[in-house]
C-alpha cells in the first residue's frame, strides 16, 4: 500500500453537487492525518473548514501523494493533464454522466475514499497521443479530433502514417483515440473498442462522403499526420473535447502514441471488460 500524506482535491463545475462530497473528504482526511490542497478555483468553489491539514490557494504540488478528482470525465481528464508525467495517481469519484474512467461511483464515495486515504488502490499506466502543430504541443488522454468549420464545407483531409498516405477523405471530421478514448467519440463513429494496456491508437471517420472510408489502427510506433487540403476552409482541432487550435487550409498536424502518462487509480481486481459491460451494459433495452 501506498503512504498518502497529501492530496490534491479537484471538482466539477457544479459545487452544489459535490459540496457533500468536499465535505466528508475532508473530515476523513482529517481523521487520516492527510493534508489536503485546493488551488485558487476550488478555493473559490467551496467554503473550506479553518484546518491546518487544508490548504486553500495552493499552487500546483506535482509531489502529491494523490489526486482526488470529483466529477465527470471531463473532470478527470483534467487531472490527468495536470499530473501527465508525474505518476501521481488520479483517484476519482464519479458525479458525471458515464464516467468511464472513474475509479467508483458517487453512491461509492464513502468506502471509496476511506480506501485512497489508506493508499489501498492499484495504478493503471494510461498513454497518450502527443499533439503537434507548428510547434504547438499538446497531450490527449482520450482523443483528438479535427471537425470542419459549422457553416463551411466539409473537411478534405489527408492521412499519412510514417511517409505513406494511406488515404484522403472528404467528411465531417476524424477522431484520434486511444484505447482508453476508444469508447468514446470513436465508439460512436463505429470505430473498435480498445481494452485498456493495448498499445496503439485508432483513427476514425466523422460522417464520411465515401463508401471506402475505413477505421485504421495505428501502431504504437509509427506518427500519423494529418493533413487539410481543403483550397480555403480551415478546420478546428479538438483535444479532450478542449478546442486548442485550428488547422488552415494546408497545413497539418502530426500526432504520435506515448506509453505512460497518467496514473489512474483503481479499486484491487477492477478489469476493463467489467467496466464495459457496467457501463455501457446498464444503458442497453432489455428483451
């Protein structure tokens, strides 16, 4: 078992919904001797208890034990980011819709938190996709995406792995996953399901104007450009569902796989197989 000394506390943009949540965290963390920090948002969020175990304003502490992250994916994926290349676990506490990536539910809070406090939790390494645009970088830990421009025409892009252009396609967009992101916006563009630990990255269609547009799993080694070759529409790049940049016409983005990243914490004996059929198995019609 790990030590947990100091944590990390992020939330979602709705207080009302975790205020209980901040609440008993903090009370358990008291009990457990562990300091908690909140940067200057989550400072402003919520009305913190005068305690010398919490940290209100805090900066950045890439040396935290772990991270506590409560809310949706977006949330998480937010930890993610800060904590990309750090190895602080991410242990979160799911008050969104689907939550894929949480390591309990909210109504799993309790015993979920009393268990990262005692540091009783495992680590899944998760990769990412290293985005690169004219000397912009950025990290995606479930996808990036390029969509056309709402109100131009449909995107022309060309996609190369290595040297080799593999095809051009005419369409709304594509999406980039990982295999953590690949029941995602992939998944809704009929593109595969990746169990967690595969290692390699897929690439999927947004509405394509063809009958020959086909998923491509990319090897983990290999860089995958992309390309707008559209005569004057500029195209937008999407990181995490995060608007970063947009690709004019011409120019290209270039993407590559990169092991090790984020840290997320798990409940001991939690598969990835389980988590899909939890998740996405509750929502199906039955007969």
């Amino acid at each position: 078992m790990r030590r947990i000394r100091t944590a990390t506390v992020l939330t979602h943009r709705r207080p009302s919904d975790t205020e209980p949540a901040v609440t008993m965290l903090t009370e358990l963390a008291r009990e457990a001797g562990v300091t908690l920090r909140f940067d200057p948002e989550e400072t402003a969020k919520h009305e913190l208890p005068s305690d010398p175990l919490v940290v209100r304003d805090a900066e950045l502490d890439t040396r935290a034990d772990i991270c506590f992250a409560l809310g949706g994916d977006g949330t998480i994926l937010t930890a993610l980011r800060l904590y990309a290349g750090t190895g602080v676990p991410v242990f979160a506490i799911n008050f969104g819709e689907m939550g894929f990536l949480a390591t309990v539910d909210r109504d799993e809070a309790w015993a979920g938190t009393l268990r990262a406090l005692a540091g009783d939790f495992e680590v899944l390494s998760l990769p990412g996709i290293e985005l690169r645009v004219e000397g912009f970088r950025a990290l995606a830990f479930n996808d990036v995406s390029i969509h056309r421009r709402q109100g131009l025409r449909v995107a022309d892009l060309a996609y190369a792995v290595a040297d080799d252009e593999v095809g051009r396609v005419r369409c709304d967009g594509l999406v980039i996953s990982t295999p953590a992101g690949s029941t995602g916006y992939n998944l809704a563009n009929g593109g595969p399901v990746m169990a967690w630990g595969v290692h390699g990255y897929v690439v999927s269609f947004i509405s394509p104007h063809s009958l020959t547009a086909r998923t491509l799993v990319v090897a983990p080694g290999d860089r995958l450009a992309v390309e707008n070759r559209s005569r004057e529409e500029p195209v937008d790049v999407i990181v995490d569902g995060r608007p970063v940049c947009d690709l004019a016409a011409g120019d290209r983005v270039e993407t590559r796989f990169v092991m090790d990243q984020g840290a997320l914490a798990q409940v001991p004996g939690t598969t990835f197989y389980h988590r899909l059929r939890q998740k996405f198995g509750r929502l199906a019609t039955p007969f």
